[in-house]
C-alpha cells in the first residue's frame, strides 16, 4: 500500500511540475481592453505592441518577454509625451536665469510651457506640485539652480509612470493577468481532469503512504534512523525538498506570471467559493489547506497517544482552513472587506495600512477596504486591535504564547504538520539562541516603527517623515520581511534548519507573545528532576531550539520566551518529566515551587488549558 502511495504521489507531482510548461499564449484586444483600467494605458499599450497582439506564444518566457518590452516602451512614450525632459529642464533655466539672477516662479512655468495643452498643463502642475518650494530661493548661478530642479525631474517621471503609465507592482500583476487570461491549448482545455490527477492525486497518494502507520506497533513516536535519512538529515532529498518550497515561494511573490498554469486549475474552485477567478493567492491558500491537512492527519497517527497532540493539530487546522481560507474568500463574495479573522499585527503587518489608509477597492482577492466595509468593517478593524491590545495580553497570561502559536496560527500550523519530520535540524547551541534573540526583536522593531510611519501618514496627510517616504518604508519590509523572510526562508528552509525558523527568528508576533510570556504568564513547563534519565529527547525534537534536557537535568521549570508551547517536549519523554501547566504567576519560578504548593491544570486531563 505504501509503495502504490508513494507511485501515485510522485506520478501526481510529475504532473504537476510538467503542467507550467504546458499550453501555448495569444493576446487580443479583447483581452487588453478587459484587463486594463484606464482608457489611456490601453492607448499607450497598443501604440507600444510590436507582434505581440494575436500573436501565439509558444512558452511564457517568450510571452513575458514581450510583454515587458511592450511596458517598457509604453512607459517611455508616456514620459516623452508628459513627462519632464532635458530640453525642458534647459529651458526652464534659461528663463529663469535671463536676468542674470535666478528668477524661478510660477510665471517661468507659464512661459515655459504656454497654452492650454493637455501635456503642458500636465508639465506645469507638476513643477508646481514637486518644485513650488523652490520659488523665490536664491541661487548663486545657473548650475545650482539646476541641480536643484534634477533632483526633483526623477521623482516627477516616477510619479507620472504610477499615475498614467506602468509602475512595477502594476506591471507584475498586468503580467499575471494578461498571461493567465492569454493561455489557451491544453492546460486550458482540460484543468478539470488536470487538476484531479495534480491536486486529488498527490493527497491520495499521500494518505495512501501515512495511513499504513496507525497498524505500526502500539502507539508512541517512532523515530528510528531519523538522523540517518536522507530526507530529515539534510541530505539529498531534503535539499531538492528545500529546493522545491524555495523556489515556489520566489515565483508566487516576485514572478507569478510563470505560475498562471497552475492557477487555471483551481479557476473552478475559486469561482464556486468567491465568485471570482483564482489568483496566485488562492492558488498559495488551496495548497497551503491540503498540506496541513494532510501532513496534520500523519501527524495525528504519530502522536495519536497524546490527547493534547491530536486535538491541538485538529485545532491548527481548523482555523488554517475556516478562518485563514474559506471565510475571507466568502467575505468577498458578499463584497465585503477580505480579512484573516485570525491574524494579529504585527504578523499581520499590513493591517493599519490597507485597513485605514489606502481604502481601496483593491484587486479580486481583497474585496473592499475595511474602512469602506460599512458595518462589517469598522467591526473588523475593532476585532484586530482589540486582539492587539486586549486579547494577546490577556490570553497570553493565562494559557502562555502557545495559545496562538501552537493552536490558531497558520505559520504555526504549517511548521508543526508539513515541517514535523524536520524539527530535529533546529540548532540548539547558545550562539544560535543569541541570534535568535537579536534578530526577532530587531523585526519586531523594525515593524513597530514602520506601523507608526504609517498610523503618522494616515493623521497629517503627509506622505514623508524627515525626508523618508512612508510607502518605500512599507515596499522595504513588505519585501525583506513578508516575502524574503517569512516565505522564501520561513518555510523553504523546513529541511535544512528545522520547522520553525520563521517563528523563531523573524516574526514579530512570536517576539510581541514572548515578552509577555516571559515576564507575565502563569505558563510553564514543569520538570521532575528525579525521573530525568538524560536521554535528550526532548532538546532534539524542539523545534525553537531550546536544549530542554539543560533545564531538566537540573529541575528547572521551562519560561523561556521562545517556548510555543507545542509539548513535543512532553510527548518524546519516555519517563513523563516534561509537564506544560498554568498556575499561580508566582509558581512559574523554582524558588518558589520549593516554598509554595501549586494548583495545575495537566495537560492530558484538561487540553484546552
């Protein structure tokens, strides 16, 4: 049975990795005109193609080589139409400069730029707009005058591209739209029986080789040769593994537009769901549920002797596939603001910045902004600070960060089922804790000062502080930490360095959670010191890296602020040492445990607790 499994999955997967390069891409008119937004852009587009509309593409690269290239020369017709040129700049210094002494006002754009056209009038507000400070400022000559002006000539053109022409983020997802919509042929033809044999397939294939376990022996962890294969040592298959995740993460962030086969699969799906066509995002959600979800199930079979386990990983799931997945997407079916019920700021670093300032329409996947949500958004927004400010502090003293962690969480969910087998490689050595320590908190700096940019840019009106832009605030750790760390790292790295290196190094709830559990919880893990044979279980199979057998050598309780409280710990002990209980604060602390009877909660007896 395992055999078959392991065939079908590895057929399946096949399948799916040969998919993107199946079909062949044709662009119409129809297509353009249906995807773009503005009138103008379209104009710019078309008088920018060159063999590339009803052209057929034989692969994406070719497609979106040309589609570049068209971006590309629709924005340069756009700059040389309105944008500001060195001829302009030229003339302006000459007028402003005819008098011997520099003369800058609003009269010299006028003269600059006389009549009533629309690229001149465009050109004179601009100016305006970005160099009216410069009126009346006295120059020493002409060249400081100038260089004044081309400092701002960049900003105005860059400005001109985002509000009539193609900026970055917008030719990303125009690449995406115009690919997936452009795709025609075999993948288009038949994602229905596609998506069976990919998505159908690999879980049946899957479960076919997990399911075999639950008539393995009694139950208990089996971890034999764990450290010897190949695929949970680091070794080859963990890499090509690795490898995998990496690379799917870099496209579905930066390059989605090579993915749009694999999303045609699921347009079914999402439609019958949201009402709208599956993005690279329900694409990303879809997978995300099937791994938990299968990955939870092997993960229940392993661990089917501990009660706080089983229901621990149901509860992962559960709110990974209702709140994270199926209750956004059906909010916006109701057209109503698109929200992941149970992510918190900072994890949830884009709250305050899509919630309350851009309040816009937004593309399919988001709905409506929540400001503009009406009722059901201005409860939103209430319900996401309340968990900030109310519901983080007091559940976290009461049950500890595992509450979130280990049982809500989605990056959580995902670390403890897909990345179970791997949470042996978490290094454990002191310099590695060092790390861990700085470079959590300095994230959670980090998004703590960009939130404040953008709460002190919603209430002035001003777009800058000091100089600085608050949005390439927001793009710079959108990239760095969103993508790059939390994506790219957080889960690509699962064989390589364990199961929660995101969690434990870069997310800046898991550091938010942690301070309060370290200095004002009645959460701990306690220890019996007497039956402690020193096995060293426990540190192996922690997946934050804390060396537990150091502590229960020497009778200390567990409150380290890295602690999610999973009880893997507990459940790999052979002699019952490891007890994760809530009790008085005071009791958290071993001095006090010698002096003080406490009254706990175990964990096999109350799991919720």
């Amino acid at each position: 049975m395992r055999k078959a499994g392991l065939i079908i999955f590895l057929c399946s997967l096949t399948v799916f990795l040969v998919s993107l390069s199946l079909g062949n891409y044709r662009l119409t008119h129809d297509l353009v005109q249906q995807t773009f937004y503005s009138p103008e852009s379209v104009e710019y587009f078309f008088a920018a193609e060159q063999q590339l509309i009803d052209h057929e593409f034989g692969n994406q690269f070719a497609f979106t080589a040309a589609l570049d290239k068209t971006f590309s020369a629709a924005n340069s017709r756009i700059v040389a139409d309105l944008g500001i040129t060195d001829t302009d700049v030229q003339r302006i210094g000459d007028l402003a400069t005819s008098s011997g002494a520099v003369n800058y006002s609003e009269s010299i754009l006028a003269q600059a730029f006389p009549g009533p056209t629309a690229p001149h009038a465009f050109k004179k507000k601009a100016l305006f707009d970005h160099t009216g400070w410069m009126f009346g400022r006295e120059y020493a000559d002409k060249d400081a005058f100038l260089a004044d002006l081309n400092t701002k000539v960049p900003a105005i053109n860059r400005q001109l591209i985002a509000d009539k022409g193609f900026p970055d983020p917008a030719i990303k997802d125009l690449k995406f739209s115009l690919t997936k919509a452009s795709t025609i042929g075999i993948i288009k033809d038949q994602r229905l029986l596609l998506a069976i044999i990919c998505f159908l397939g690999s879980c049946l294939g899957a479960l076919l080789y997990i399911l075999p376990g639950i008539k393995e022996g009694p139950p208990g962890i089996k971890n034999n040769h764990i450290f010897q294969h190949a695929s949970t040592n680091r070794g080859w298959i963990g890499m090509i593994t690795g490898g995998f995740l990496i690379g799917f993460y870099i496209l579905l962030y930066w390059w989605p537009e090579y993915i749009t086969n694999w999303v045609l699969l699921l347009d079914g799906v999402s439609l019958s769901i949201s009402g709208n066509p599956a993005s690279q995002w329900f694409l990303y959600g879809f997978m995300y549920c099937l791994a938990m979800v299968v990955m939870g199930i092997r993960m229940i079979i392993k661990y089917r002797h501990s009660n706080y386990q089983m229901i621990r990983t149901v509860s992962v799931i559960f709110f990974q596939v209702a709140f994270a997945f199926l209750i956004p997407e059906i909010l916006v079916r109701l057209n109503q603001p698109y929200m992941d019920l149970k992510n918190i700021w900072p994890l949830d670093y884009d709250f305050f910045f899509n919630g309350w300032l851009l309040n816009y329409d937004g593309m399919q996947q988001e709905g409506v902004a929540v400001i503009n949500g009406g009722r059901v958004g201005f409860l939103m927004l209430v319900w996401g600070i309340a968990l900030i400010i109310v519901g983080v502090p007091v559940l976290v003293y009461f049950y500890g960060k595992r509450w979130y962690c280990s049982w809500v969480c989605g990056c959580g969910g995902l670390a403890e089922t897909l990345g179970d087998p791997y949470r042996q490689l978490s290094d454990k050595s002191l310099n590695a804790w060092k790390v861990e320590r700085w470079l959590i908190h300095s994230v959670l700096v980090f998004a703590v000062l960009m939130t404040g940019l953008t709460l002190y840019t919603f209430f002035s009106g001003s777009w800058t502080v000091m100089g600085i832009e608050t949005v390439s605030i927001q793009k710079a750790y959108g990239f760095l930490i969103g993508s790059a760390f939390a994506g790219v790292v957080g889960t690509g790295f699962y064989p390589l360095m364990g199961n929660r290196v995101w969690c434990r190094f870069g997310c800046p709830l898991a550091a938010y959670l942690g301070l309060v559990q370290k200095f004002r919880s009645r959460f701990r893990i306690t220890v019996n010191k007497g039956q402690c044979i020193s096995c060293g279980n426990c540190s192996a199979y922690c997946e934050m890296g804390i060396d537990v057998r150091w502590y229960a050598q020497r009778g200390q309780n567990i409150i380290r602020s890295s602690c999610v409280g999973c009880g893997i710990c507990s459940a790999v002990c052979p002699r019952g040492v490891l007890s994760l209980e809530n009790g008085p604060e005071k009791g958290r602390y071993n001095g006090d445990v010698l002096n003080q009877p406490i009254h706990v909660q175990r964990e096999e007896v109350d799991v919720l607790s």
